[in-house]
C-alpha cells in the first residue's frame, strides 16, 4: 500500500500527501495532491531508467504486463537469485516470472541488503522466451551496484521490469498477471497494481 512512510530507494522522494481542497459548505469535493518517487512501492521501471536512449514508460508495451505469469519461491537463495536457484522449476511457455524472496516484505523500513537477480538468471529467462521478470524487492541490482548488470541484461534481451511486487502469500504456481503502468509521457518508471488471478478461477 502507498502511504506516508513506505521504505524507498535512500536519498529518493519520500511520499507524500496534502488536502488541498475540502469537502465543506462552500466546496462540495475533496480533491488531493501528493508525490512520490517513480519507484515506491510496486513499480516497473521503463528501459530510460537504465539506458540513456531507452524509451519512457509511456511507449513501453502492455503486453509484457498482462497474461500468464509464473511465480517462484526463492527464499534463502542469498544475495542474489541464480540459475540453479530456479532452472529446473521454470515452465515450458512461461513468458512471465516472479521471484518471491520474502517470507514478509518489509513495509515500514528499508532493507538494504535485499536480494537482487543475477545477470545469468536474467540471460537464461530470455533464452527461454521470458518477457518480464521481476520479483519483492526494490531492485533487479543490489543497492551498491554502479554496473547495473541485470538491468542492463533485461535491456539487452527487451525484456521488462516489475520490481517492489508483495508477494508475502502467493503460494508458487502459474496465475494471471495483470500489472499495467501509469502512462507518465517522459517518466523512467511508473507505480502498477499488481494483481494475480488463479487460471482455474478464470477459466471456470
């Protein structure tokens, strides 16, 4: 949930919110502002967060974002997810993944050492048709990268990103994604709604 307090990227915006109008006598609405980060909470980052010539969020393709979507649990893997951590798990067709590394996202204060992705995993989801990757923590990389290595292999294979998804009790299995961004004109991510429907639900 977006709120006041929510962890974000250190020296990021904190979110925030004001009334700027009130339902009373004379104002018959209440309407708010607030501000954020691009990257609070469940977000996507567009291929401009990574890459000076990527293009901004709101040119990147829905597609990625809707569809079946296969959810792994990675937890106690380490620093970073690898291929031996998942491989022999991964679906023939999946074009979509979620790593769960969280028995409990941290929702009230930020973890620096989360767990990233490796560039191999990244570069093994593309060889087998992935589209999307993305998983419960802030980040792909880890919070000291500067090489930016798996955002760069995601770029590389036009792959997209969903990254600070919860996924405290989503059992593994192949569920419905649908998780579309903001279409912000110039923005180099956008917060999403990430649902996931149960294909058995869906098709009865």
């Amino acid at each position: 949930m977006i709120r006041p307090g929510i962890p974000v990227w250190p020296g990021d915006t904190h979110y925030s919110e004001e009334r700027t109008w009130a339902l009373d006598e004379s104002c018959p609405v209440n309407v708010s502002r607030f501000a954020m980060s691009t990257h609070t909470g469940a977000h996507t980052d567009a291929p401009l967060h990574y890459d000076a010539a990527g293009v901004p969020i709101a040119d990147v393709p829905l597609s990625h974002y809707l569809g079946p979507c296969q959810v792994m649990d990675v937890r106690g893997c380490g620093p970073a997810v690898r291929p031996s951590d998942f491989a022999d798990r991964l679906q023939p067709g999946i074009r979509r993944v979620l790593f769960r590394t969280y028995d409990q996202a941290p929702q009230d204060q930020w973890d620096d050492g989360f767990t990233a992705v490796d560039a191999t995993s990244i570069r093994l989801l593309a060889e087998a048709g992935v589209i999307l990757v993305g998983l419960d923590t802030p980040s792909l990389d880890p919070q000291t990268s500067k090489t930016m290595d798996a955002h760069h292999a995601v770029r590389d294979a036009g792959m997209m990103i969903l990254e600070g998804v919860v996924l405290d009790n989503v059992a593994e299995g192949v569920y419905e994604l649908i998780a579309l961004p903001l279409k912000l004109a110039n923005m180099d991510a956008a917060p999403v709604r990430a649902i996931l429907r149960d294909l058995e639900t869906i098709n009865d």
